[in-house]
C-alpha cells in the first residue's frame, strides 16, 4: 500500500470544499515536480504522464467553479486554468523545462493564497513547507490580470 495514496485519502475525508481546493493545487504541483524531474532524465513518458494528470487536475479545478456566486474571482480563476493548461500543452509540445517551472511557480503562488483563506477562516492548512517562488519565478502569465 501506497502511503502517500493512504495519507490522501484520509485527508479528503471530512475535508472542507476549500481544503479540497488545496488538496487539488498540491497534486497538480506534485505532478508537474514529477514531470520535470522525468524531463531532465530524458524519460518521455513519465514527463507526460506527469502533465496529462495536471492538466486533468486543473481541468477538474476548473469545473468546480461556481461562477453564478463566484464573480470576478471565478472569472479571474477561470482565465487562469485555461492559461496554465495552455502553456502545459505548449511545454509537453516543446519539450520547455522552462515553462514548466514557470506553471509550478503560477500554481504555488495560488496554492499558497487558498492556505492563506483557509487559515483565515479558521482552518488547519499549515503553512506552506516550500518557500514561495522568487520574483524572478513569479513571472506574470500573459494575458491574465488578477
């Protein structure tokens, strides 16, 4: 037995919808880590495997938006996804470790303002193990204005 997979599943049980939401942010990073790490062995498959399971994470973030209560956040997020699914494409297409380094920093800087709501609200998110992007990682995704 897997005991990342055991770890997981006990973590969704009971989770809040926001601690989902988190939840779903660190997989997709989870996967694009892997994805890189597999570009730099050279190991096509598993770079693929990595961003397609990504990709299915942000898509399914994406169909959970509420736009109807969610407003000019849900809009924002939702030029967001469809961003960053564009530019995985475009790296697993151009074989780019750099755009996928640029879409693991995008996702922490998210990632990390869902932990901070959630703390705020009274949640259990701990803060983030990983230090955040620097500046230089943080480089704005083109066409989106938060």
């Amino acid at each position: 037995m897997d005991p990342r997979l055991s770890y997981r599943q006990t973590a969704v049980r009971g989770a809040s919808p926001m601690h989902l939401v988190v939840l779903l942010y660190e997989q997709a990073i989870e996967d694009l880590r892997r994805a890189l790490a597999a570009h730099e062995r050279g190991d096509i498959e598993s770079r693929t495997r990595g961003i397609n399971h990504a990709i299915l994470v942000i898509g399914h973030l994406q169909t959970t938006l509420d736009k109807g209560q969610g407003g000019q956040v849900a809009g924002n997020l939702e030029r967001f996804y469809n961003l960053v699914r564009a530019a995985l494409l475009e790296a697993q297409c151009q074989q780019s470790a750099a755009l996928l380094k640029q879409q693991i920093a995008h996702l922490l800087e998210i990632h990390e303002a869902w932990c901070a709501a959630e703390r705020a609200l009274g949640g259990t998110t701990p803060e983030p193990a990983e230090p955040l992007p620097t500046p230089e990682e943080r480089r704005p995704v083109a066409g989106w204005n938060a």
